[in-house]
C-alpha cells in the first residue's frame, strides 16, 4: 500500500505542476489534495507537521507569488488595473476557444481524428491562453485613450507579469514535490 500511496502522490504532483499552466485552475490544492491522500492511505506516519507546516508555507506563496508578480508585471509597464483583469479574462477565453473543432472539423474520424483534434486544441488552447490576453489587454489600454505605443507595453507588461508568476508557482510546485518526496522516499 505504501508503494501504491508514493507513486499516487507523485502522479497529483505532477498533475498538479501541468495544471499551473491553465488559468483558474487550483494546482496548489491538487498538490495539497495528494499529500493528503497519500498521508490518508499510509495511517499518517511519513509527513511530520514540519512537513505539513512547509507545504502550507509554500501554498501562501504561491497563491501571493501568482497574484502579486501579474501586478507587478503590469505596472512596471504602464497597464492599469483593469487591463490585468482583461488579461487574465482572456487567458481563460483563449484556453477555451483557442482550439476550436480542430482540423478534422470536429467529425470524428475514428482514433485518429481524435487524436489530431485534441493536438490541435492543446496547441491553439495554449497559444490562445498567450495571444488572448495580451490582445485583450491592448485593446482595453488603446480603447481607455491611450496611444497604440503606450497600449502595446501595457499589454506586454501585462503578459510578462501573468507569465511570470505562472513561472513563480511552477516553481514553488517544484519545491513543494520535493519536500513530500524527500519525507516519502
């Protein structure tokens, strides 16, 4: 059983760090979730609560590292407030409509069709994550009154600070594998 909860622990942390990529989505508590499960299914015997203080310490920063490195990001280059949240509006609408049916037109096709369909919306999905809110966050600066210069390092700004906390909490995912690991194995 012990064996079945490190390797379970290891497939949600990995999911987990995968799932920083998309926006909205809880990856932290995915994280989180497992070392739980994992602890549930061997009796609460390998992560002690220096442990569990650390991976709670580590969830508060990356929960602040995500939200405060798009602000930073965004105002280091002139975006306003508003933008940001444009940004982030649009990277939740490029995850989905980036993809659209795929190349098969969305009829099928057997396995194959429906392999190259779902590399087409991962491809388009993650470029639509990208391109959509830095596209959004221009027009709302060029819309507000801003010259199309100005609106265009807003928009980059916007998109460096949401990438650039998307980095920061891959990383503390990386740290907060690592911990759990290092007590499970």
């Amino acid at each position: 059983m012990d064996a079945f909860a490190d390797w379970l622990f290891v497939a949600l942390w990995v999911l987990g760090v995968l799932l920083t990529l998309l926006p909205f989505v809880p990856a932290t508590l995915v994280i989180l979730f497992g070392a739980l499960v994992h602890e549930l299914l061997v009796g609460f015997r390998e992560l002690s609560l220096g442990a569990w203080l650390g991976l709670g310490a580590l969830a508060l920063l990356a929960m602040l590292l995500d939200n405060v490195a798009a602000l930073v990001g965004a105002r280091r280059y002139g975006a306003g407030r508003a933008a940001l949240w444009v940004a982030i509006l649009g990277g939740v609408l490029g995850l989905f409509f980036g993809g659209g049916a795929g190349p098969s037109g969305g009829d099928g096709g057997g396995l194959w069709g429906a392999f190259l369909v779902g590399v087409w919306g991962l491809f388009f999905g993650a470029v639509g994550v990208l391109v959509l809110p830095f596209l959004l966050a221009w027009l709302f600066e060029y819309l507000s009154g801003r010259r199309p210069e100005e609106a265009l390092r807003a928009a980059w700004g916007t998109l460096v600070g949401l990438m650039g906390g998307v980095v920061a909490k891959v990383l503390v995912h990386l740290a907060m594998g690592v911990l759990v690991l290092r007590a499970i194995f």
